[in-house]
C-alpha cells in the first residue's frame, strides 16, 4: 500500500496539469477573495458617502478575517476546480493507458487505486493549505499599507477552517476521480462534474428555498453541504451580500458527516468499480 501511494504521489507531482491547477486556483482565491474587494475599498476610499461600504470593504481583506475569507471561497469556486484536479488525477491515467499496464504487475487493482486515492486527498491538503498561506501573506500586506495591526484569528479557528477547507477539497476530489473511473475519460468527467456542482445543485438549493420538501434533498447535496460548513464556520451567506455558494447553517456536525460520507462513498465505489470492471 504505501509503494502505491509513493508511486501514485511521484506520478501525480510530476504532472504539469495538477500545478496549473493548483496555482490557478490561488490566483483566483487571491483575485476574488481579498484582490476584488480591496479595489472596491479604493474606489469607494475618495467618496464620504461610500465611507462606511469602503471601511466594511477593508475589514473583509485583513488578517482578522482571515477565516470567514478563506473557507468562503471553497463551497463553490474551491470545489469546482478541485473536482477538475479529481478528474486529470486518475482520467489521465485511462488516457495514457498506465492503468492497464500497473493492473498486469504485481499490486492488485484495489491497492493501486487506493494509493492514487490517498495522494489526491494529499494533494488536496497541500492546495487549501497553500490557500491560506497565500491569503494570509497578501492580507497581512494590505494591513501594513493600510497601517492597521495584524490581529490574526485564534489558531485553532484557522486549524478548523484549514481542516474543513480540506474536508469540502476531499470530498470534490473524490466526486471527480468516481467520474472519471466510471467514463474513462477526463474530460466527460469533467463536464459530468461541473455541471452537477455548478448546475443540477445549485438548481436544486434554489428551488428548496421555495419548495420545502425538497430542503431534506439539499442538505444531502455536495455543494449545499459545502456552502453549509463555511457558513457554519462564520462565513456570511450568499443571501447576505457574502460569498456565492455560503448557505446559513445552523452547525458544522450536519455538514461534515455529509462531506465525510461523499470522500468515504466517491472514493471506496471508485476503487470498487476499477476493481470489478475490465479496464482493457
């Protein structure tokens, strides 16, 4: 088990795609997270009657905000491209035809799986992570060219933060490596993928607003559930002026069960169904 992973760990590093992945997504968490609102301040900053939007606007983009920032950008935007990381994971490995190869030699099919599965749950660790660091190093920046002091949030809420960051990483990983087992393909995964996160749920967490039964069916949904956790952990709801995808939760237990069982669900019938079905 732990050859499968070094090796999966090897080849996935090794890949240009899952870097460009990686640091696009910090990029647009940078852009989006602290780099749009802090422009905004500056504009509003020279008009008296935006006084009060421009300080709210500056206070969002400091190191004390720091946590409700950064778990804010995953429910929707973090976890669509990590869906996409998920997908070129273990597709291009149905499209170099390494798989075939690896199932001839000696690891069964279920070992190499789950190393490929445990090194994209590493990885997913290294990009919310990588995340934070960035936010917090560009925030702290801002706080000295403001001239405010870097009042940081208590370590274990950014600890909680970074592990439900890696919590809602994993359990979209897991959606896009199921996709791509299931169609051989990274690119119907995928499609398959965004659609179903960025489209078909948040349909869905819509219409729930508005149809009550189907509220039990959107707190069982990948994304809803996402955006739960975050709002859980503080972060202001889409329907509140906050970040698209935050819902309003009354605790994070509920959440994180669902999350859990999609990374436990996404990753164990992936495996099972690379084990079961001819891969030739």
């Amino acid at each position: 088990m732990i050859a499968s992973v070094r090796a999966a760990w090897f080849a996935d590093r090794k890949r240009p795609a899952v870097w460009t992945v990686t640091l696009t997504w910090t990029a647009l968490a940078l852009a989006f997270g602290v780099g749009v609102p802090y422009l905004v301040h500056l504009a509003l900053a020279g008009d008296p009657e935006q006084a009060e939007a421009s300080a709210t606007l500056l206070d969002t983009v400091l190191p004390g905000q720091l946590v409700t920032t950064g778990i804010g950008l995953f429910p929707l935007f973090g976890g669509a491209i990590v869906v996409i990381l998920g997908a070129l994971v273990i597709g291009n490995e149905y499209r170099w035809g390494t798989l075939n190869l690896i199932f001839t030699q000696r690891p069964r099919r279920a070992q190499v799986l789950a190393g490929h599965a445990v090194a994209l749950c590493a990885l997913t660790l290294l990009l919310a992570v990588l995340t934070f660091v960035a936010l917090a190093a560009v925030t702290a920046l801002i706080a000295l060219v403001e001239g405010r002091g870097l009042a940081w949030p208590p370590p274990g809420q950014l600890a909680g933060a970074v592990a439900a960051a890696w919590l809602i990483c994993c359990a979209h990983a897991g959606l896009g490596f199921l996709l791509a087992i299931a169609f051989r393909s990274t690119a119907t995964a995928i499609a398959v993928g965004l659609v179903w996160t960025l489209v078909l749920e948040n349909a869905v967490s819509g219409l729930a607003l508005v149809v009550g039964a189907l509220e039990p069916v959107r707190n069982l949904l990948l994304a809803p559930s996402s955006g739960a956790l975050a709002g859980a952990l503080g972060a202001r709801s889409q329907f509140d002026g906050g970040t698209p995808g935050v819902l309003e939760s009354a605790g994070a237990a509920g959440p994180v069960i669902v999350l859990a069982g999609y990374v436990l669900v996404t990753f164990g019938l992936g495996t099972w169904l690379a084990g079961r079905r001819d891969v030739g």
